[in-house]
C-alpha cells in the first residue's frame, strides 16, 4: 500500500498493491497492521457502509459534530469524485478542501479524518461506495452544508444540476453551519 499526504497533511491517499493477470485481479483492501505502520494511525473501524448511486447524484457535505467520523473511503463499481473539507476552527486549514477522482478501475482509497466534512458526486452512470466509519452513525448529531457553498469554492466536476436528497437540498452555508471548535 502507498500513502499519499495531500494538500491538507490529514487527508490521505492509499494506493494498494493490486495482482492482475488474465484472470483478474486481487488486492488487500484493508490490513489493520500495515493500515497503523504506514499511516502512524491507531485509528479503530467500527461499522462499514455500502451505498450506490446514478450520474450526478451529489451526497454531502455530511459530518456528526458528536461522534465524530472518520471515513476510509473507496468505489468498487463506477466513478465518483470525492472532497473532504476541514471543519475544525482551530485548524491552520480551517474552510479549505481537497478532492480526489476515485474509480473501480483506480482502486484509490481516501481516508476523510474525524472533524472533516464528506462528500461526493457520481461520474459515472452508476457508482457503488463503501467505507469504514471510526464511529456508529448518530443520526441526531448529523449535520450538513450546502454543496456549492461559495465560501469553500468546491470545483465539482459536473455540468448541470446535481441530483440532491431533500435534507441536502436544505443544508445550511459554511458560515452559518455548526462546526467542530
């Protein structure tokens, strides 16, 4: 497995080393031990979520300001873009974001920290997304931010409306969100 740092030093890129030959393929997708060796990361996996969505359907931007949840994310069918947003105020990239194109065929994997907002877009006509949450889903401490908010200037790569839940559609700007200290 490589790990990439990206722009927010948090934020991580895992490329696993992947078998192919004519038959297909085999790759760890995750190793608890090599997972810690090579992030430094005691980070502990409590529930796993699988979800599958059309083109332009935009998820986020999602947070538990209690219980917070780290996210290792990854797509085993299709093409999402995914952006992870720091939402910590004390942190030197409070409001900034980074996003990354991650595909079936890619393998990438993207680890979201606690105290970061989440989301992605389908690229392809359908996507299917799994990740491991370093926390249980609290639906009561969920929160939410506008997707195009134009404080974070998030540069989604679609063209048209994304397609939004209801709750998504009503998320509150950066500015008036509650955010993490």
């Amino acid at each position: 497995m490589q790990v990439q740092h990206t722009a927010i030093p948090e934020v991580l890129i895992l490329e696993p080393q992947v078998f192919a030959d004519a038959r297909g393929f085999f790759f760890e997708s995750f190793n608890q031990r090599r997972w810690q060796e090579q992030t430094s990361l005691a980070t502990k996996f409590v529930q796993e979520n699988h979800s599958r969505s059309v083109r332009n359907v935009l998820r986020g931007l999602h947070y538990q300001i209690q219980q917070p949840q780290g996210k290792l994310v990854r797509v085993i069918v299709g093409e999402v873009f995914d952006v992870a947003v720091d939402l910590r105020r004390s942190s030197p990239s409070f409001g900034k974001w980074v996003g990354i194109h991650l595909s079936a065929e890619n393998k990438k994997q993207f680890w979201v920290p606690e105290g970061f907002g989440h989301g992605f877009v389908v690229l392809s006509e359908v996507a299917e997304f799994l990740y491991l949450t370093t926390d249980y889903y609290a639906p009561e401490h969920e929160r939410s931010i506008i997707w195009n908010d134009p404080n974070l200037a998030i540069d989604w790569p679609i063209t048209g409306k994304p397609l939004l839940s209801a709750k998504d559609q009503a998320a509150p700007s950066f500015n008036e969100a509650e955010l993490y200290p």
